[in-house]
C-alpha cells in the first residue's frame, strides 16, 4: 500500500510493503519474505501506469519500507529480519534502472498470532522475546502490542507494560548501544542464509505465474498461507512447537490439547484473522 505524508522538504510519498498482515494470518518466514520482495518488484513493474498517483521511481528507491511481525521462535524471527536486507540488495540487480536506496526500512510489530486468550499473561514474555528480536534484527520501529489484547479488555495496564518493554529494552538492555547485537553468530547466519534462499525461490514462483497479483488471484496465495498455518497448528499438536500457557504448563482448568480445524473451518478462521488483524492495526 502506498503512504502520503508531509516531510521536512515538502510532501513525498513513501511505498510499505506489507507482510505483518500475512503473518497473522498463518505466514511462515518464506512465504512472508517472498510477499514483501514480490510486492515491492510489481510496483516497479507497474509503475509506468502509477502516474494518477504522482509516483515516480525515485520515490520508490528513495523511500522503500516494509511491515513485517516478530514470530515465536527468537532466531528465526532476527534471521527474518536480516534475509529481508539481503533480498532487498538483490532486488537491485533486476531493475535497469538502479534503487536510490540500498536499505530498506523496517517497522516490525509483535506477532498476534502468537497471542492467546487461555493464559494472556504469558502474551508479555511472548512480545518481549519478540520486540528483542527486532531490536537484534535492526528494525527501525517496533510495535509491541499490548498482551491482554485477545481478551479485548483494552486496560491502561496491558499498554504500559507494552511501553516499558520499549524503556527495558533501550535504557536496561542497551540495545542501541551497538549496531549489531548479533552479528557473527553462525547459528544466525545460517538461518539467513537459508530463509534468503528459500525466499527468493518462492519470489521467482511467484513471478513464473505473472507476479504477485496473478499469483494472488488465482488463490495460491491463499493456499500456501492455509497450508502454512495447519502445519503451524500440527507442530503444536505433535510438540515440535510449544506455546506457553497453551500447550506447556497450561493454567489450571484449561484444555491443553491443540484442536485442528477441518479445511474448511480452518480457511474461515485465517481470513477472518486477516480481517480482524487488519481492522486492530488500522484502528490502534
């Protein structure tokens, strides 16, 4: 989507390509990275047909951003961030006619998929875990979201807190002190090494079908973020994935077993999670 606003040398527009939305819909690391890369290729592409929009190639290059979420698992999540990065450097080599910028803005926000009503006060070691990996994956802002937001009781409580896992992280943690946190770690470096890969291969079948937007009206879209959160659910129900409060050391009373949804049911559920996550971000 595109973003108009005012800045200090009079107005300028700047392009966000969005992959938070897709998240919290049940999109893994891949399918999110190749969303972003494969939105920010069609618009370069289109271009020539933007010019309603005023919108000229050195707006594009000049002002690229992206909205992704910070997932439950930490190292993937920092990995995310930095494949991003690299995707984005490659970006450069497909276009005759050279990005302005050679880094892309990210606005990173925690996950709301990763949230659960059974035990929301788990939801705060959820999203500070996942604001520490936006911070060590180098976003520019971060959004944490409130942890008692499932159980929609919207208490002045639940956004302090949020705010002070900002404070912790900047004025206790020090994360701003350096650069990068993390960098160097083979572990990590192999993971986004790996998610690099793995996306830019989704990007490129993406683009065999015509791009994005062929590729999301044929409903293959739809299809791998369904296929993305039953295999979500399914490393819940086997173990291979754990979610405090949920399916680990559950509150007293609680079930702990993880349900799958038939196809159908389960299709419902993500487009409705798209839906209400849209409509929360929008309206927060």
């Amino acid at each position: 989507y595109l973003i108009r606003y005012a800045g200090a040398d009079g107005n300028c527009c700047q392009y966000c390509a969005e992959g938070a939305f897709f998240h919290n819909a049940g999109a893994d690391a891949v399918t999110e990275l190749a969303l972003i890369i494969g939105s920010l290729h069609e618009l370069l592409n289109v271009l020539p047909v933007l010019k309603g929009l005023e919108l000229t190639h050195e707006d594009i290059g000049t002002y690229p951003s992206a909205r992704m979420a910070a997932g439950g698992d930490f190292f993937v999540s920092v990995a995310k961030f930095r494949a991003l990065y690299m995707l984005f450097a490659r970006l450069h080599t497909l276009h005759d006619r050279p990005l302005t910028s050679e880094r892309i803005m990210l606005f990173v926000q925690t996950s709301r998929i990763h949230q659960t009503h059974r035990d929301i006060h788990t939801n705060l070691l959820r999203a500070t875990t996942q604001a520490l990996s936006a911070a060590m994956g180098q976003a520019e802002s971060i959004c944490i979201w409130p942890h008692d937001l499932p159980a929609e009781t919207d208490s002045a409580t639940g956004e302090r807190l949020a705010l002070n896992i900002h404070h912790l992280l900047r004025n206790e943690a020090y994360m701003t002190a350096v650069s990068d946190a993390i960098g160097g770690s083979a572990y990590v470096e192999y993971l986004t090494d790996a998610l690099t890969e793995a996306a830019w291969e989704r990007f490129r079948s993406m683009e065999k079908m015509g791009g994005i937007i062929p590729y999301f009206n044929s409903g293959s879209l739809k299809k791998q973020i369904l296929s993305d959160r039953q295999h979500y659910l399914k490393r819940l129900q086997s173990g291979e994935e754990t979610l405090l409060g949920v399916t680990l050391y559950p509150t007293e009373g609680t079930p702990s077993k993880v349900v799958i949804p038939e196809n159908d049911a389960l299709e419902d559920k993500a487009i409705k999670s798209v839906r209400w996550s849209g409509f929360t971000v929008q309206s927060l």
